[in-house]
C-alpha cells in the first residue's frame, strides 16, 4: 500500500478519472451551492459568515436547514442537533467505503472523511467494485474534492449575487424548491416514501414549536418511521 502512496506513476490516470467521473454531477452541484450563498444571504449571514460555514460543514442538505433555522433566530443547539440529524446517513457512508481506505494511514482517512458526500460515496464504491486496480484515495479525492471546490465557488457566487438581488424577486422560494428536487428522487422504495411522506407531514404540524423544533422534530421522526417500515416491511 506505501507504493500506491509513492509511486507517481497512475497519479494523474486516478485522480483525473475521479474527476472525470463526477464532472455531469456538477450540473446540479453548481444551482445548489448557488442557492445556498443566495440563502446565506437571506438569512442575514456576510461573505466570510457564509464561506466559513461552507467550508467547515459541507453539507448541501444540512447546510440550507442550518441557514434557514439561523435567519430563523433558532438556538444554535437546535441548529448543530438538525444538521447532525440531516447527516446522520454519513454514518453509514463512512462505515460502508471504510475498508477500501483501512491501510492507509490515520491522517490520510481523516482527510478523505472531510470531503465525504452522497456522490462521491456512490461512484467511489462503483468504481472499487468495477477496477480493484484502481488507487483508492486517488480516485476518490478526484471526485471529491471536485466538488468540494465547485461547492465553495458556487456558494460564493451565491452570496454576491445574493446581495445584489432586491428583496422584490422573493429569491427565498428557491430554497424549499431544492429540497423538492432532492426529496423527489428519493423517494424509491417504501421506506423511503414513508420517512419523507412522515418527516414532511409532522415538520409542517410542529412548524409552531417553541425554539423552532419544528423542522428538527420532522426530521427525527421520518428517520424513525423509515426504520420502522424498513424493519416490519421485511
């Protein structure tokens, strides 16, 4: 494994088939980070605010929900406790591509864990199974780091933007219609179906909660419900 870190050979090759690979992913990486500066922006957050958030999260999802609770005045426990919960499936991620990155070294693991995302996931594991040949962390870092850096430029670009668009334009709408699009797709099977159709259902219900649970609440209890039709559905 010390020559896959060493020998320069495949350096290129791996790394730019990472990129490659995630380069038709970035057509809908690139509207959502803008969304989120411009959201950032609504939410009364400046550029450094806004990037600073970007680069220590990195989490599109969990990301817009933390913005949209901040412009709500939520208490930040509420905050960290629904991003947390948002990317709860990263457990699960890290827990999957783990044994593809056991013998490189810790430092080098904690780096690859930093830039974990659902696609860089998704067509890192494809890409083991279909070349064992292939350098693990090359590969991967091309694909994700790719589009951690698209993100951190798209983002940026949204919060320019952002702050020269008149409040007239109501570009705040723009937020609910991303988590649409990633809802939608989503929604395959039926435990799937049935934590959205819940999360949603009681998010809107528990919308008056004090502290702003509401969206906290709806969160938790999709995630429950779908583990429930998970394990009784089988």
């Amino acid at each position: 494994m010390d020559g896959d870190l060493l020998d320069g050979n495949s350096f290129d090759g791996d790394i730019w088939a990472g990129v490659r690979d995630v380069s038709p992913l970035l057509l809908g990486i690139v509207p959502f980070g803008l969304v989120a500066g411009i959201a950032a922006v609504n939410a009364g957050l400046g550029l450094a605010e806004a990037v600073g958030m970007s680069v220590i999260v990195f989490a599109g999802a969990s990301q817009l929900a933390a913005i949209e609770l901040i412009g709500s005045n939520a208490p930040l426990a509420v905050v960290v406790g629904t991003a947390v919960v948002i990317n709860v499936r990263m457990v699960m991620y890290s827990a999957s591509i783990a044994p593809h990155f056991a013998d490189y070294g810790r430092r080098l693991r904690a780096g690859l864990a930093y830039v974990l995302t659902d696609q860089a996931y998704a067509l890192s594991v494809a890409e083991f199974e279909r070349n064992p040949e292939r350098s693990r962390w090359r590969y991967y870092l091309g694909a994700a780091a790719t589009l951690w850096v698209v993100w951190q430029i798209a983002t940026v670009v949204g919060v320019v933007v952002g702050a020269s668009v008149p409040d007239a334009w109501g570009l705040t709408f723009a937020v609910p219609l991303v988590f649409l699009a990633l809802l939608v797709p989503a929604m395959k099977d039926r435990p799937t179906t049935a934590a959205a159709v819940a999360g949603g259902t009681i998010a809107v219900v528990a919308a008056g909660l004090p502290l702003n649970l509401g969206l906290l609440t709806g969160a938790v209890s999709g995630i429950l419900v779908g583990l429930l039709t998970e394990v009784f559905g089988e």
